[in-house]
C-alpha cells in the first residue's frame, strides 16, 4: 500500500533538487544575502540609540505600520528595527519561492504531461507531491539555520541567538505554510496558472488583511499568515508561539493536499471546468482581441488588486492625521518646514511604492508576447495575415492601456478611502496627479521590454532585475541614504513627488520621449529578427 | 507556372548551418512531397517560407513575392499547418478555428462546419484538454477552411489515426482538384507515394534529390524474388546487384533499374518457375539515401 502510493520520493526529491540546482541556491544566496546586508548597514547608518529612536519616531504611523507592520518601537534596539523593517518583506518573498518551485513540480509538471511519464514509471501515486514537500522544507529548513545563525554571527549586541533564529524561523515557517497553500491549490486548480495565481491572491490578501489589522484592530491580524509572523516580536519577546501555530496548520495544508490528491485522477482539478464556446465571439478576431482575451482573468485581478492597493493605503489616511493630531510638536516642526499637511507628505512616499507595483501588471502583459514566441505560439499568427508590427504595437497597446488602468485604479482607491476617513479630504485632482506623474516613468520600463523583446530576446528577463535595483533604491533609498545619483538611474528618480514637490513638466515630457523612442527601436527590431521558439 | 521558388538557400545559426543551398520549385497545381530524417531541415524551411526566420543567403518567392518582405501579402493565400501545434490552454479548439479564419480576413463558417463534422472534432473543449492528434485536427481544420492557393502542411498527420489519415488525404485531393499547390512535409512515406506529384529529399540541410516518383524510381533497384529450376551461379559477379539472399532454389535480390536487363537474361538460364518483381517504394529510395551513407563509410575504411 505505502508502496504504491509512496515510493521512490527519494529519487524523485534528487531529480528536483538536480533540475533546480540553480534555482533553489539563487534564491537562497539571495534571500540571506539580503537578510544579512540590512542589519550591517543599519550598524552603518546608526550607530547610536538617539538615532534609532529619530529612526523609531518616523516609523510609528500607520502608513508605515500598514507596509511593514508592528515593532517594538519602545525600544528600537538594532534587532528591533532590523526585525520590525525587514522581516514581513522577507518572509514576503520566501513566500513567494515556495509557491513558484512548489508550482513547477506540481501542477506545471502535470499540466505538461511529465508527470505522466514520471507516473508511468513505479512511482508512488503521492510520491511526486510528498517529494515537492520534502524539497521545499528541507529548502526552508536550511533558509532558517542560514539566515539564523548568519544573523547571529554578525555579532551586533541586539540580535541574540535565539532572536536570530526565530527570524530564521519566521521566514522558513511562512515558506513552509505557502508550501502548503500551493500544494493545495495545485489540487484544485486544473492549471500551472491557476495554481500560482490562486496561491499570489492568497499571499496578496494575507499582506493586505495584516496591513489593515495591524493599523486599525490586532485581531484582524490574527487571520493573516504574515500577521503570525510579525507576532513574533524577534528580538524582543522572542515569542515561539505564531511559528508552531504557522508550521501546524502548514501541516494541515499538507495532509489535505495527500487527501485531494489520493482521490483525484492524473490532470484533472476540483475547480471546476465548463465546456466551452463553439465558435469565437466576434470579439476575438485579431491580435488584440486574443490578447485581451488570454490576459482577461490576469487584467481582472491585478486591477483588483490595485484597487484594494489603494484602498488599504487610503484608509490609514485619516489615522495618520489623528496620530500626528496628538503629537504638536512634530506638527509644527513639519508643516512650517514645508508648508503642507503631513498627509500631504506622505502621498509621495506611498505614490513611490504604488508607482513601481503598478508597474508590473503592464511588463507582465508585454512580456506575453516573449512567452508566447517561447511556447512556439506566435507563429500560428505570423503564419496568417499578421505583421510583425501589428502584433507586437497590439502588446505595446494593451499593454500601456493596462498600465494606465492600474494606475488609475490605484489612485481611485487611496482617493475614496481617504474621502471616508479623513475629516477634510484630498480633492480627486491632487490624489490622481500624483499617482498619474508616474505613468512616463512607467512607459519607459516598457519601452526598455519593447527594446529587449526586439533586439535582445534572450535577456527579457533583465527587465525585472531592474524594476527590483529600482524598487531598492526608492523604496530603502532613504533608510540607506543612497545618493541621488543612485535613484535617477531608473526612470522614477525623475519623477516629481507631487503634491510636495513642484510639476517638472522638462523631465517627464523627456522621459515620455525616451520611452517613444525605445518602442520604435524595438519594434523595429522585432521585425527584423528570427523568431525563436 | 511556379507558385514557389527557393533559389539556393542557405540559413546559419550563428556558427551552425542548418540549411545549405536548398533550391525548391512548386508548380501551380502540384503537390509537392518534402521528406527527409529528423533534424533535417525541414521545418527551418519551411519556417523560412513562412517568414518566421530569415533567410542568410539565396531568394525564396512565394506567388513571385519575396517570402521575408511581403509576408503578410504572401499569408493571404497561405494556409499553414505546423508539425507541433501549441494551442492557447484556456482558448476552445472552436474559438481557435474562428480566430484562425478571421486572421485571414474571410470566415467560411459552412466549409468550416463541414471539416470539424468529417475530423469528428469537438471544439467545445479548452484546447488544455486535446490529445496531440486533437490539436492537429484544429490546424488543419483551420487550414482545409481557407480557400488559399498554397498550402504548407509540415507533417501534418502525426497524431492522426488511420481513420484521420484517410479524411485528410480526401482533403489534400480536394485541394488538388481545384488546381491548388500544397507542400507537404512528412514521415509517412505511403502518404507521400499515394499523393505527390513531385518529391524532394532533403538531408543534413542539403537537397539530396528532387524529382517525380517515376525519376526517383529510375535512379534505384527493383526487388526481385525468383525460384529456379537449377541453381543460379555466378550472379554476384554482376554489378548492380545487392542484397542477395538466398533459400534454397529461391533467391531474393535488389537490382539496379540499368542492369535489370542483363541479369534477367542471365537468371532466366537455370529454368525460372516462379518470377516476382516489385517496384521499388519511396522507403527503399529513402532507405537507400541512408545506406548510401553507411557504405561510403565503410567503403572509406576499407
């Protein structure tokens, strides 16, 4: 019995580990590289107590406390902040490897028809999944006792041993729990993309469930798996509790995903499938009619996203005004400075990171056009009466529509939920332009995707490589101190901070430009290269 | 008139030269049998044809338009079926179809409903769904639905059951019947023999051979099974004569077409009782460009 549903994980957890001796290690070195660099720099950049606690006071509103959750603000010791500003981003994205690997040799695998190969052979009918299972917490196992001991060996005061390994602990235990979610998903949903998206949707409301807990009712938190994680008050209370409740219902997870599994047929799921239309509708009679109909769902849901993006932020607006309410001095200080509200500040730290996520829905949606050359899927179109450059100015058009939307709905959702908490409002106009300046910006990371998919196939990927070097040094660039030449490397250095700053109408025409430019090169090139694939 | 012309192509991967030299002609009317081992060349041919890839050296006209250039113009009266489908998962075999139709610009929806009624094809289903030989029903349903003036079928029956196989074959007559040109890349030698006019062999990137099957067969042996009365002597002193076997009074062997006269008249000395011969097929011909390797291997060590 164990037998024919057991066997040969061993061999099956070598072959994984073999197809992903790259993958798993990239991830790893760069998980705990970065765990690793951020308290060093910290050591750097504050060096004493007065400075942690300036450092502590900047933290302790409810912008701030929605995007990295609770500290230990009290006593905002160097393990403190490293706990309190890194720990959920991290732990973020470990969820995040954990649900790509378990994925791809899961659902991806089956879905392609390896599985079945693979089944053909005596194998277990569970073996591939429980081999999944064994590789990733073998993987989070190790993450943990890396980034734990590594953390301690940095030798700073306030990380002890047994803090640093609940760190270690808390990104490992939500690498296993997200494990879990997507070996469950990979059961129900009938396809590699479902399985991803159902398992991101679940980490995306996990982060946005413990933002709005964290800021407005700490039960609500409670319901969060990333909630547990920042519950374990590292480096101060060193609380083991959240880890065992993540790591039992992670286990849970597993024993449901055997069962659905045992029980189900080879290539089919739970959700169910319709038959479908006959015929096409007579929507779906060109390139871009197919390509809104292959990025409908993907459209859908990052468009939700953005809006409830712009909600969440949105309602800690009027906390923020409360809270600084309370506090005169500080007040007085800022607004004299400035001559706005401290809300007002705060829109261009939050335009920042909502500029850079709404940048990703619209790469993802003109990196199709790479993917589809990929899977030899474009030739069915070029082999018809359709040019290279209408094919690919349909991606470019969908794809800038798409932007523009996400855009709009983000700042849609910060200006209603402003509108419901704060006592005297942000006008729509304010709110809209200050998300809005960012689209140039973003128009020129998909040029730079146009140029690559045109010119450079192979290295696509780069692209993301440089929304994250940009992500980095907007989003840490002012915990860090990096110079302003650092940031005006990505096009959003260039960005005016409205409503604070000044419109500088020069720079975003130029980058409007620029971004012109690199689609024309690009399309060009697409058309006079080889198709791949 | 030629429809089709490749004059002395050649395409390079970098340092790789996948194609070398290939000279193809397809006449208005004609079907035209492209055959050849895997990694050939075949499908970067025809890629080539499509547009997909550019050529590095040599002319190929399609409808006397250049095939890289004025590819869209040249689509317009192709219909293409590839070797591999890849189909959208989450798209019906029937949402495909159409879209496929109206890529061209014209929807046939009777002809359409006709081919999916004779491939017995369901097309409510996510393509996900489709077995391989599915798949391929879809593109060639696509393609039978087009009224264009060449078609370019890249081993378009991999997958297919015999019962397919015969539909698809009525298909390619059709289309000769109204004096349309077809390409037809393909493994299975019997389809080839039963429906081109002209074959073309292609090996390690360089035509080998082109011409009409009756050409082809010229250049090769006939098969001969002959009993005799009294043993046969000296036929292996002959030349032309290959793959002697022998039973007893009943001898089995391959004779090339220039010599059948003479050794014929030699055998028929010892008293023949029973005389067979068949024509060569295009797998003996195929077969042969392959041995021809092997004995020129052999040949050079000896």
């Amino acid at each position: 019995m164990s037998d024919s549903l057991f066997k040969n994980i061993g061999s099956l957890s070598r072959l994984m580990m073999r197809r992903d001796r790259l993958r798993i290690p990239l991830w790893f070195i760069g998980i705990s590289f970065f765990t690793l660099m951020v308290p060093i720099a910290f050591v750097d950049l504050y060096p004493s107590q007065q400075e942690r606690d300036g450092m502590a006071e900047t933290m302790q509103n409810p912008a701030m406390i929605a995007m990295v959750g609770p500290g230990n603000l009290d006593n905002y010791t160097l393990g403190a902040m490293t706990a309190h500003q890194m720990l959920l981003i991290t732990a973020v994205v470990v969820g995040l490897m954990s649900i790509l690997l378990v994925t791809r040799h899961t659902r991806a695998d089956e879905e392609d028809g390896r599985a079945e190969m693979i089944r053909s052979l005596p194998v277990g009918r569970l073996s591939n999944l429980n081999a999944t299972l064994l590789v990733l917490c073998v993987t989070n196992v190790l993450l943990t006792l890396v980034t734990g001991f590594g953390l301690y060996s940095l030798g700073v005061e306030s990380m002890d041993l047994e803090g640093s390994l609940l760190y270690g602990a808390g990104l490992g235990a939500t690498g296993i729990f997200f494990t879990g979610v997507t070996a469950l998903f990979a059961q129900l949903s009938e396809s590699s993309r479902g399985t991803t998206g159902f398992s991101i949707a679940v980490l995306m409301i996990a982060y946005l469930v413990r933002a709005v807990g964290d800021v407005t009712n700490e039960t609500l938190s409670w319901f969060s798996p990333l909630g547990w994680v920042t519950q374990t008050e590292v480096y101060s209370n060193n609380d083991w509790g959240p880890i065992f409740l993540t790591i039992g219902v992670s286990v849970v997870l597993f024993f449901m995903a055997n069962y659905l599994n045992a029980i189900r047929d080879l290539e089919t799921g739970f959700f169910p499938s319709r038959p479908g239309r006959r015929g096409a509708s007579p929507f779906l009679q060109d390139p871009a009619g197919l390509i809104v109909k292959l990025q409908r769902t993907g459209i859908i849901v990052w468009g939700m996203g953005m809006l409830i993006m712009g909600l969440s932020y949105g309602s800690v607006l009027g906390d923020l005004e409360s809270f600084f309410a309370g506090n005169e001095m500080m007040e007085q200080m800022l607004v004299a400075e400035e001559g706005y509200t401290l809300t007002e500040q705060f829109i261009p730290t939050l335009m920042i990171v909502m500029g850079l996520l709404v940048t990703v829905p619209p790469l993802m949606s003109m990196l199709k056009l790479h993917g589809e050359e990929k899977k030899n899927r474009v030739e069915h179109l070029l082999a018809r009466a359709v040019s290279r450059t209408k094919l690919m100015g349909s991606y470019l058009i969908i794809s800038i529509l798409n932007g523009f939307m996400m855009i709009s709905l983000t700042a849609i959702g910060l200006w209603a939920a402003g509108l419901a908490v704060m006592e005297e409002a942000f006008d729509f106009g304010t709110i809209y332009g200050a998300a809005l300046v960012y689209y140039p910006a973003m128009l020129v990371m998909v040029g730079i995707a146009v140029l690559l998919i045109g010119i450079l196939p192979k290295l696509v990927s780069i692209i993301w490589l440089y929304v994250f070097y940009a992500f980095i040094v907007l989003y840490l660039g002012e915990l860090f101190q990096f110079p302003e030449w650092a940031g005006q490397l990505s096009p959003y250095g260039y960005i005016p901070q409205l409503p604070v700053e000044d419109m500088n109408v020069m720079a975003v025409t130029l980058l409007v430009v620029v971004a012109v430019i690199l689609m024309v090169v690009g399309l060009i090139g697409y058309s006079k290269r080889d198709i791949e694939g | 008139m030629s429809l089709l012309n490749v004059n002395h192509l050649t395409k390079r991967f970098g340092k790789f030269t996948a194609l070398e030299g290939v000279n193809i002609e397809i006449n208005e009317g004609e079907i035209y049998g492209f055959i050849g081992p895997n990694g050939a060349g075949k499908s970067t041919t025809i890629r080539v044809l499509l547009g997909i890839l550019k050529a590095s050296e040599g002319e190929v006209k399609i409808f006397g338009k250049d095939a890289w250039s004025d590819a869209v113009d040249v689509h317009k009266r192709i219909a293409y079926v590839p070797g591999d489908v890849n189909l959208w998962p989450n798209l019906t075999g029937g949402e495909v179809i159409d879209l496929f139709l109206k890529l061209r610009g014209r929807s046939h929806t009777s002809r359409k409903e006709e081919l999916i009624k004779k491939f017995d094809f369901d097309p409510t289903k996510k393509c996900r769904t489709y077995s391989k030989g599915n798949r391929q029903k879809v593109a060639l349903i696509a393609a039978f639905a087009m009224e264009a003036d060449l078609y370019i079928l890249d081993e378009p029956t991999s997958g297919l059951d015999p019962l397919m196989e015969q539909v698809f074959q009525e298909c390619v007559i059709d289309v000769k019947n109204k004096g349309k040109s077809v390409l037809l890349s393909s493994h299975i030698l019997s389809e080839v023999e039963k429906l081109c006019d002209r074959v073309g062999i292609i090996r390690q990137g360089k035509m080998i051979e082109t011409g009409t099957l009756n050409e082809l067969r010229h250049l090769t042996r006939t098969n001969i099974h002959v009993e005799t009365n009294e043993p046969i002597t000296s036929l292996n002193e002959f030349k032309g004569i290959h793959d002697i076997q022998e039973q007893g009074l009943a001898l089995s062997f391959q004779v090339d077409a220039e010599e059948l006269d003479h050794v014929i008249r030699h055998v028929s000395q010892f008293g023949i009782v029973k005389l067979e011969s068949m024509p060569p097929t295009l797998e003996d011909l195929f077969m042969r460009h392959y041995e021809n390797k092997d004995e020129g291997n052999a040949g050079g060590v000896s």
